[in-house]
C-alpha cells in the first residue's frame, strides 16, 4: 500500500512538472560577449546575372507550365494569349523590369528556348538557356551581332519573340 502511495506521489509530481510553462526567456548578451562575438553582415547586394537568373526562372515556369498545360511547348507568344492559360504574353512582359528588355527565342523542344535580357543604362547583358542555370554575361558587341541574324516575330511591351 506504501509503495502505491510512494508510486503516485512521484506520477502527481511529475505530472504536476509537465504541466508548468518551462519557457525561458531569452538572455540578453552583455556588451562585453557582443564585442567578442561581433555580427557580421555577409549579404551582398544581388548581381545583374542573379536578377537576370531570376527573371529566367519565371519566364521558365510559365512556358514549362504551359508546356504540362498543352502537352507541347508554345511556339509562338500568341499561343499563350488562348485564353485557356492562365498566363499570357502579357504576364511574361510585365515580369521584364522598366529599362530592360527580354528576347525570347522559343524552340519546340524547351531545352533549345533560349533568352537574353539587355539593360539601358549601363548596358547590361545576359543570356541563358530557358532551362538551364548558368546565367552567360555578353556584351554589346555580341548582343549587337545576335540582334542583326534575328528576325522578330512578336513583341509584347519590353519582350520580344526573336528567331535565329
């Protein structure tokens, strides 16, 4: 009988402890511990290629989208203004910041797709494949020479659907 008292004294106590609010406030470190351990501030401001890269990404998962939607990739930027997307050429245009502009080669196979975004200003360059990661800088040179083998086949504010 002793050992059933014993028993669920020690249940009620620790019950009794698993009920309290065991939070602890958070302990304020002392000048002294900040100045051993100082914050450092490693965040740099993004670069031309990740906001192009970015940019990329989004412009990719609309026509990758589209592609799952239709089963086929959109061969030109008024197959996305159907009207049975939810996203049209307009979307993608508006996904182009002011001063830039965004070419957008469209293949039937989206691996071959492939976009440049140019930047007024300080005349920014870069391109990629629509699929791919590695985001290629240029320059004007370049971009100039690509621009006179294309031929332009719509445009839709600040995007431009060009073929090679």
């Amino acid at each position: 009988m002793l050992q059933r008292i014993l028993f669920l004294l020690v249940l009620f106590a620790l019950l009794a402890g698993c009920s309290q609010d065991k939070t602890e406030q958070p302990k304020t470190a002392s000048p002294s511990a900040k100045a051993v351990h100082p914050t450092i501030n490693t965040s740099q401001p993004p670069t031309f290629a990740d906001q192009a890269g970015k940019i990329f990404d989004r412009v990719n998962s609309v026509i990758s989208g589209y592609q799952a939607y239709r089963g086929q990739a959109p061969q030109k930027l008024t197959d996305l203004d159907q009207g049975d997307y939810m996203f049209d050429s307009q979307y993608l245009a508006d996904m182009v910041p002011d001063g830039s502009q965004l070419y957008l080669e469209l293949s039937p196979e989206l691996a071959s797709s492939r976009l440049w975004l140019e930047t007024s200003g300080e005349v920014q360059i870069a391109s990629r494949q629509l699929t791919g990661t590695q985001v290629e800088t240029l320059d004007k040179a370049k971009l100039t020479n690509l621009k006179a083998s294309w031929q332009t086949l719509a445009s839709v504010g600040r995007l431009t659907q060009v073929k090679r």
